[in-house]
RNA sequence: GGGUGCUUAGCUCAGCUGGUUAGAGCACUUCGUUUACACCGAAGGGGUCGAGGGUUCGAAUCCUUCAGCACCCACCA
C-alpha cells in the first residue's frame, strides 16, 4: 500500500478528478444508460452578466447531491446546463463598460456595433461561469448546453409567440406601462422595486376642490377628479364638468365616482392624470376619460407643457409649484409626507409611468386549445397556474411558499414583453408599410454570408464594368490569391447553396471558392453591379461624385443610362425574396458586386434608401454576415420592417424545462423530441425563492400552455447566502464577502459545498463565513485520515474481500453495522425528503463519533477488523460522495476499484445488520469508559499514567475488559464481587466501577464529588415521582411511557442509594 | 395596509406530526508529542427554549395575544 499524505490536498486532485469524470463522459446519461425512472433537472441558467457568487454555489451543491445522489441509485439522470442571456441586466452591464472604457453609448455604437460587443462580453462570461461550474464538481451534462439566443431556443420563442399571437393571447396596446427614463425601455411588473422616500404633499387650490398630490406636475395631464361614489361630500357634483384655473390657463375636469378613491385620504379627492399613473389610467378606462400624455420617453415635458417644455418632471415640479404659489394655487405643503416610489430594479432610476403601444400576454383570457388537458373546456393562462398548483401535479418545497404563490397569480396583471432595448430575441413581428395588420412569423431565418468578389482588373484600374456583355474582366492576382484564402475559411461552414452574380468576376470567384465547397451554384443576373450606362469603363471617382451629387435624382430616375437605385433594389430585394423562400432555415453563400451587398445589409438592418446608399460594403474578397427571415406579404419583401423591440428575457426562459430539451436539429413543427419524451416534466426545479415570480411562475404559465404539461413536479426554493451578520454579500464590504472560488481554492470545493449544505434548510437564509468552511475543511481531512489509517493497516489481502454477516462478529462489529444500516436507512429517508442539511449531519456524526472515535479506536486493540472496516469505508464514501465528490473519489482511487466512485450503487438498508441489543450493550460500554475517563480527569491522573480499576460487572461487560482497559488507558481491571473498601464510585446501571483510593486521591475531593452526583440524582428522582404520583398521567399517558418512566425512576432510585452507602462509609 | 419567516448556550443553528435530566459546531476552560489526523484527542463550564395567556396528565414543540428583527406583496393620490 502506498503512502498517503497527512493532510489532505483538494488542488491534487480535484481538476484530475473532474476531468476523469468527464473524458469519460460520466455526466452524460446516454452513456450512464441507468435504467430506473428518469430524475432531471434543468439548471437555472446564470446570466451571462459575468461570473458566479454564493448563490450559485449553494444551487450548484445542492443540485448535483441530488443529481448525484439518484443517479447512484440508478435513475435515468440528467442535469442539463445552460445560460440565459438576461436581456436588460447585461445589456446595461455591457453599456456601463463601453462607457467607462470609451466613454461611449450604445447609441454612438449603433445597434450592430454594441451587439457584437455585448457577444464578446457574453462569450467571455460563458467561459468564465463554465470553469467555475466545473470547479464546483457539477456534474452537468456538458454535451446538452443550450443559451437562451442559440438557433433552437429562438425558434422556439418565435414559435411560442406564433401560437400565443394565434390564440389572441398576445395582443398590442397602447396602454399604460412603467418606463424607466434610463434603460430607455418598459418594465414589468415585478421589475419594479419600491424605495421608502420622504417627500412633500402638496396641497392645491383646484377650482372648486382642494386636493393632495406628490406630483403637481402631473397638473398639466389631468382630464378629471375622482371621488368616492359613497363620500357625500361632493355627491352633487359627480357628473359635472369644472373648468380649473392652471399654470397654462384654464382646462376642463370631469368629476368621477370610482371606488378606488379612498375618501380618508387628503380631501377625499383625487386629481386624475391617465398618461402617468398606473391608478388613474385604471379610473380613466372605468369612466371612459380622455387621455393626455405630458411627459415623453426621455423623461421630460412635452411639447403641449408650454414653457416648461424640455424640462426634466422634476425640473418641471419645482418650476409649476413656484408659478402656483405666485397664481396663490397652494394651499400647504407638507414636508415629510411618507411616500414609495417605485424604481428600476436594474438601475434604480424612478419610474415614470406613461402610455406605451406595446406586445402584452393576456393572462385572463379564456381559450379552448385542443390536445391541451388544461384548455381543453376553456381555461385562461392564470386559472391553469393556479390549479395545477392547487392539485398537487406541482409540489412546492417548502409548502408556505404557495400561499405566496397564489396571491402573486390571483393578481397578475397582463404581462407586458416587449423592451425596447437591443440585447434580446427581436420580436418576430413585421409590418408592411401598406398594411395596418401586423404579420407574425415564426420561421426560421436563412444565414447569408454576402461575399464580394476578388479584386477585379477594373478594381485594380479604378474603373467600372457593368455590361453584361463585358465579359472579360477577370480577377487579378491578388484577388484570386484573397479568394484562395476565404475558400479556406469558409470550407468548414456548411452551406447549402451558392448564389451569384452571372457577371465573369464573380463567376471566376465561385469557381475558386467551388473547388472546396463543392456545391450547386445559381447564378442570377437580379444580383448583377448597378448598370452604369454611360460611365462604362469611366473612374470609379466620377461614378461616385455623380451619385453623391444628388441622390434623390437618382433614386427613381434613370439619368445618362444609368440604372436607379430603385430599380436596382427592387431586383436584389426580388432575389433575395426567392432564396429566402426556398431556403428557410439554412445557410447561403452569395456572391456579388459591392453596390448589392449594401442593398442585401439594408433590407436586413431595415433601412431607408438613404441610409442604404449611405451603408459601407465589404472590401474585395471579404464578406459580411447576416441573417434574414422570410416573412410573406402581399406586398412583397421590400415593403417590410420588423418590429425593433426585443422581448422580455423572461419569456424565453420561461419555456426552458421544454426548449431546453428540443433536439439539436429541431424542425420547428411539434415541441417534441426524445429527450423531451424521456425527461418531461422535469422532476425538480431546483432555485432561489427570491425568483418565484419572474421565474418559476412563467415557466408554470408557458409550459402549462404550450406543452399541456407542468414543467416540473416539485420546485425546491433556496434560501440566499448572507455573510456572518445576516447581511446580503456584497463587494463593497470585502471583509465579510465570500467569493466561491477563492473559498474553494483556499479549503477546497468540498468544503466549500458542505459549507452550503448542511445547516442550509428549504426556504430559509444561510449565513456563511470562513470559521464555517474551515471546520468542514477540517472535517473532510478528518475522512482523508480515517481512510488512510484503514488503508495503512489494512491486510492487502483483504482489500477486496465482501462482507458477510457471520456468527464470529464482536459487540463492537455488530454495534457499528447495526449503526451503520441504521444510518443507511436515516440519510436515504432524509435524502428523499430534501433534507439534505439533516442526511449531512447524521453522517458527520456517525463518521466523526461512531467511526473516528470509537470504532478505529476499538480496532487498535481487537483483531480482525479489516472486512468491516472496508465494507463500512467504501459504503460510507457512497453515502458521502453526493456531498463530497472530490475527496471521497480521491479515497475510492485507493482502495482499487476498477469502477469510479461516480457510478458505484448507492447504499441499501440491510435489516438483518440492526441489532438493537449489541447497541444497547455497547452504549452502556460507553458509558463506563467515559465514567473512568471523566474520574481520571475529576482526579488530575497524568493522562500517561496507567492505573487499576476495580468493576463489579456481569459477564458480558467482562467481556469487553481489553477494550476499557485501552480506551481507559488502564493497566489493570480487576474484577470484584463486593464494593472495596475505600474507593472513588461510579455507577452505570447495573456497574459498579471503583477506583482505588490509595494511591491517588483526597477524600474530601471524592465526597464532595459524590454529594453533587446525589444531589442531582435526587433532583431528576422527585420530577419523576411527582409525576408517577400524578393519577392524571397514570391514567392518560400511553403504557410504554409510564413503563419507562418507572423504570428510570427504579433505576436513579438504586442509584443514588449505592452512592449514598459509598458517602457514608467514607465519611 | 396585507402576508410570511425568525426569536433555543457568547456566536451560527438542529430539535418533524407534544413524553430525552434540551442537542451540535465554533468559541471558552483544563489536560495531552498514545506510530490516522494538532485541519487532532480526552474531560468540562455554559440555556427558567423572546414575553404573557391558553389547551393538555405532560409544551421548546399545538392555539392565542404582544414585542423585536428580517423579508415579500399592495394602485393611499
């Protein structure tokens, strides 16, 4: 046997490990094939925002136990990873670092530009969170990664959106929307957060009211007061029309009756601005009130604000409420006025409420959808979410969190999708500039690559060559060199055709690129140069000048021969009309002139004639990508523009237990598929409760409707990670903040995982701090050194040899085996129960206690041990390895399995092991060494020091003498019939143990001792007798209860006698 | 305004459907180079289980009121 290091060192092995498991593609259930029931879990995809913290530590520990746990109990077992681009978060993170590095915004960029730059943010996040991931030994099915903007999950959300449109559950509206002034775009709901402000309330003279406001410039948009249809007050003038005096003049009110005013309030009116309250555009829809917009996108006055035009609303406040003290339109102001106001969860600015045309999920639509269980009678998306939650076909862990589940759905409003932001799935909708319907498409978009041709002789020249019937105008050297080189480039993307120009350049380009793509070739004369007319064989320069001249004039006509940029488009748009026709969804090369590839970018960035003509175009020999979709319209391509908003990221991740799971060359027909099939519904969602609501619930509102099945069966909620005072991590507080992977490299990830697992419940917060990890630290050297003591002493021979139960077996085997199968049967319960923190703890005790302090102890002295010893060994890695995958792998490396640890079988529960008896025998053993121990202590014996002992015992503890006499460090037992004469007492039951006084003590010291114990034990006696004397109890307690109170009592009772004869005789 | 959770040893927490002389880890005290481990071992000190009331033979555990803390939800302008 080869010599193990003292302490155990995670960096030795863990990356070892980790990549063992995975060359071996361990994670993978195709090749575990485990043929139980299928236990999955999709991971809830990070963002993509950077890197990870605590929270996903703690979810990625508790994922893989689980994941680890049955897939050694032989479940179909998959975990499935990936990540969610989260839309607005890291469109802002990216403009924050474009900012601070460039001092640009993400318009200065443009939207092409900024996109490219968020992908490289993003594929550096993606590399950065994989390597964490596997550093936390996540056993994440690698080969299954999916992202929330990959080709599958796109089409799936255009797909979704398709249907959704369909069934009149998506709608657009011009309705009232939280806009943040900052991001630029439309938040939820729930993106909202409330922030507790002081602030004034104004009071204002208003015609014939006076009434109280936080916003006194809101004035300009007010089209009504609303009272309490019960208020008396002003009862008489609801209905009538008043004409109030304001800082622009005089404007015309409506009195209201609605019953969300609340008559307490102020004076029990409200003035009603539509535009920009969530509440009074509400009163407005009820009483059917005009509505008028004063404040734009920007956050500022509207042109119809007069002279406050421009002004921010703030600015506009503190200008209107001094133009009204002078008008003397202000009553009073109250000063600290207790107030929320609502903010941007992602950049904190205020929110500023105003009418939008947005996209909008009907949430309280009824439909009927055939094939869908739950729609099948007619059912809205809400009444679904709920009931399948309310049945039970969703189990929430811990329970309480439904009830919160339910009143968030109960009051769901129409969820509004659409952001105006550029980072996201671009809303599948197109509109034709004829057409007052929008046009929805799900298909899926054809990849052009737009090649331009080499460098032609004319280009080498400067000049120009658009007759078709110049044919001769081949490419010079250079430019069948750069097409040489992108032939190269471009032979290992798969294309399905080519498209080209008829021209004799572009021709002589496919050819070269053609001797490696190998692939049919259409050529088009639609996607020839512009014609040049007379400027054939002209200077590029003038052709260029003439253009730039006047482009209008040239836009529609035909001067001098030369063909319009009308004409032009038309004919490219036409082709490009055709290919996207024919090939929808796969890739095509095309190659053409400069002019036209400008066009082809055009139509795909939907531009105007000016901005095309504007547009730059690839050099000789270089392309450009794009993606474009064919959408049909009665008017044809050109005339098309899609929708330039982008959905809210929580739609798409709101399909992922299903997209997730589409294969990799999904067709788009059916939300179908063989793993599909084998793992929905997932079996556990696993995630933090503070995204019930974003999450969990849409993932329960899409699933349900699209698939006609829960998307998964029970939802685990976390709690989050705070540090050592409760409060929530941050980098700002470095001192108490943990990061992960720093955690791992100093104590290792097994550490770092037990950390988060155990003393971590279902719902509740868990504090963290370094004291925490590095007890477990020290717990999981403590394993390493148990194993390596076993595998020391171990009989080579023995190393494989499997256990049987057999008649020659000590107390202390039978009590460790009865232990260990006690403990078998606790962890797997408690496993199955999710609670994990519970299954942990019983381990470390019994690996700790029972195995460490007693049982390796006991092996020190008595012979034979080794069968045990290694049966309960591996077992107990097993049990461990879900918790602590590295250090127990790296054990199993030494005790010469063929098979890795990873796939081993979890433990079983043998009943014949349990062995109540030899338990209760060796409890009492216990007991009697700590007796000795603890008077040796009481005594200040030198712990070297070997001493007697005298015990008056039955046969069966006579039995265990060598095991006292060495966890005692006793040099001798002797065994007595009567008590001796002075000596030291210590009674465990029916044992008596003396310690000799001679040699060692004083006897006041014992007696004292002795009187202490009595005390105590006449204390425990009277509660018991009190309560044997109670009729009450005699009469109402079940049987085995009294049984065992009188038997304590009898019990204490001969105690405290034989200790009270012991005092005596040395008094 | 509504709701949820928490309050048990100095600290962090277990104690499930009521019956142990109320537990663990860390910290603390004393002792210890026993050939697995000082990232260790042995022994020990420390809690009237937030407060009051109730149910019960019996309450840390169930009910109720209150207090403190934390979080979530809500359209008091």
């Amino acid at each position: 046997m080869k010599e193990l290091p003292k302490a155990y060192c995670p960096k030795d092995f863990e990356e070892k490990i980790y990549n063992n498991w995975e060359e071996k593609k361990f994670f993978n259930p195709d090749t575990i094939n485990n043929k139980g029931k299928a236990f999955s879990i999709v991971l809830p995809p990070p963002n993509v925002t950077g890197s990870l913290h605590l929270g996903h530590a703690a979810m990625l520990a508790i994922e893989d136990l689980m994941i680890r746990y049955k897939r050694m109990q032989g479940f179909d077992t998959l975990w499935l990873p990936g990540f969610d681009h989260a839309a607005i978060a890291t469109q802002n993170v990216v403009e924050k670092k474009i900012f601070n590095d460039e001092g640009k915004t993400r318009h200065d960029l443009g939207r092409e530009a900024f996109l490219n730059k968020v992908e490289d943010f993003v594929s550096q996040s993606k590399k950065t969170i994989t390597n964490q991931t596997r550093k936390m030994g996540s056993s994440v099915d690698w080969s299954r990664e999916t992202y929330t903007l990959d080709d599958v999950r796109s089409m799936a959300v255009r797909k979704v959106f398709k249907m959704m449109y369909d069934d009149g559950l998506v709608i657009r509206g011009n309705r009232i929307v939280n806009w943040c002034p900052r991001c630029h775009t439309t938040l939820a709901d729930d993106e909202i957060e409330y922030k507790e402000t002081k602030s004034k309330l104004y009071w204002l003279k208003y015609g014939p009211f006076v009434l109280a406001t936080t916003r006194p410039e809101t004035k300009l948009g007010d089209t009504a007061v609303a009272v309490n249809p019960k208020d008396k007050r002003y009862k008489s003038m609801i209905g009538k029309k008043y004409m109030i005096p304001g800082v622009l003049g005089e404007f015309e009110i409506t009195v209201v009756a609605d019953e969300a005013v609340d008559p307490e309030f102020g004076t029990g009116a409200v003035k009603v601005t539509p535009a920009h309250s969530l509440v009074d555009y509400e009163i407005a829809e009820r009483n059917e009130l005009p509505i008028k917009q004063i404040i734009d996108e920007d956050g500022r006055m509207m042109a119809n604000c007069g002279k406050y035009v421009g002004m921010t609303s703030l600015e506009a406040r503190e200008s209107i409420v001094k133009d009204m003290k002078a008008m003397g339109l202000i009553e009073k102001i109250d000063d600290d006025y207790d107030n929320k106001i609502s903010v941007c969860y992602r950049c904190k600015t205020v929110i500023e409420p105003l009418i939008s045309d947005q996209w909008f999920i009907d949430v309280n639509k009824k439909i009927t959808k055939k094939g869908n269980k739950y729609f099948s009678n007619g059912a809205s998306l809400k009444q679904v979410a709920i009931k399948v939650v309310k049945d039970k076909e969703i189990n929430i862990i811990p329970e309480r969190f439904e009830k919160v589940y339910f009143h968030w759905m109960e009051n769901l409003h129409n969820w509004c999708i659409s952001r105006q932001i550029w980072f996201g799935h671009q809303i599948p909708v197109w509109y034709d500039k004829d057409l007052k319907q929008p046009i929805i498409s799900d298909a899926k978009p054809t990849e052009i690559v737009l090649q331009r041709h080499g460098e032609a002789k004319t280009n080498e020249k400067g000049v120009l060559s658009s007759d078709i019937d110049n044919l001769e105008n081949g490419l010079t050297g250079t430019g069948k060199k750069q097409i040489k080189i992108m032939a190269e480039k471009l032979k290992n993307e798969k294309f399905d055709i080519i498209y080209a120009s008829d021209f004799s350049r572009t021709k002589e380009t496919v050819g070269i690129l053609n001797k490696e793509l190998k692939l049919k070739v259409i050529f088009d004369e639609r996607l020839r140069e512009v014609g040049v007319g007379e400027f054939e064989g002209k200077s590029v320069g003038d052709f260029v000048h003439f253009r730039e001249a006047d482009f209008e004039a040239w836009r529609n006509d035909s001067p001098k021969g030369i063909e319009s940029f009308l004409h032009q488009k038309k004919r490219v748009f036409s082709c490009l009309t055709d290919i996207l026709k024919k090939y929808s969804g796969k890739k095509v090369l095309v190659v053409s002139h400069g002019d036209v590839l400008r066009m082809a970018q055009g139509m795909h960035k939907n531009l105007t004639d000016e901005e095309i003509f504007k547009l730059g175009y690839p050099e000789t020999g270089e392309n450009i990508k794009i993606k474009l979709t064919n959408v049909e319209s009665p008017n044809g391509l050109e005339n098309i523009y899609q929708d330039s908003d982008t959905l809210d990221t929580w739609f798409s991740s709101g399909l992922w237990t299903f997209s997730t799971l589409l294969p990799e060359d999904w067709n788009g027909k059916k939300f179908e598929g063989k793993d599909m099939k084998r793992f929905h519904p997932t079996t556990v969602m696993e995630t933090g409760y503070d995204i019930l609501f974003f999450w969990v619930a849409r993932m329960i509102l899409m699933t349900t409707y699209v698939k006609g099945e829960v998307p998964f069966e029970n939802v685990y909620l976390h709690g989050l990670v705070r540090d050592k005072n409760g409060d929530k991590m941050s980098k700002s507080k470095p001192e108490t903040a943990i990061d992960p992977l720093q955690a791992g490299d100093k104590y290792g990830f097994d550490a770092v995982r037990l950390s988060l697992l155990i003393g971590n419940t279902a719902g509740n917060d868990i504090r963290l701090y370094d004291e925490k990890i590095e007890g477990y630290r020290n717990f999981v050297n403590k394993l390493w050194n148990i194993s390596r003591y076993i595998l020391m002493t171990l009989n080579p021979e023995k190393r494989d040899s499997k256990f049987e139960l057999n008649k020659n077996v000590s107390l202390s085997d039978r009590w460790i085996l009865s232990k260990f199968n006690t403990l078998i049967q606790d962890v797997t319960k408690m496993l199955d129960e999710y609670n994990f923190s519970g299954a942990g703890d019983l381990l470390k005790e019994f690996t700790w206690n029972d195995l460490a302090d007693w049982y390796l102890e006991i092996a020190k002295v008595e012979n034979d041990k080794d069968v045990v010893l290694i049966h309960i060994l591996k077992n107990l890695l097993k049990m461990w390895h879900p918790f602590m995958p590295f250090v127990t792998e790296a054990i199993w490396q030494n005790l010469g399995s063929e098979q890795e640890l990873m796939v081993s079988k979890f433990p079983q529960f043998d009943k014949k092991m349990i062995d109540k008896e030899g338990v209760k025998e060796f409890e009492q053993l216990q007991v009697v060494i700590g007796k000795i121990r603890n008077m040796r202590s009481e005594y200040k014996i030198d712990p070297a020091k070997k001493i007697k002992i005298q015990i008056k015992a039955g046969e069966r503890l006579q039995s265990q003498f060598g095991i006292i006499m060495s966890l005692a460090r006793l040099e001798k037992i002797e065994l007595v019939i009567e008590k001796p004469e002075k000596s030291a007492t210590a009674i465990v039951s029916d044992v008596e143990i003396y310690l000799p006084l001679a040699e060692l003590l004083d006897i006041d010291k014992e007696i004292e001792r002795l009187k202490s114990e009595i005390d105590n034990s006449k204390k425990y006696v009277l509660g018991l007798e009190k309560k044997l004397g109670n009729e009450e109890f005699m009469k109402n307690a079940p049987e085995l209860v009294v049984a065992e109170e009188q038997r304590k009592f009898n019990e204490a009772k001969e105690k405290i006698e034989k200790l009270q004869n012991q005092l005596e005789e040395l008094e």
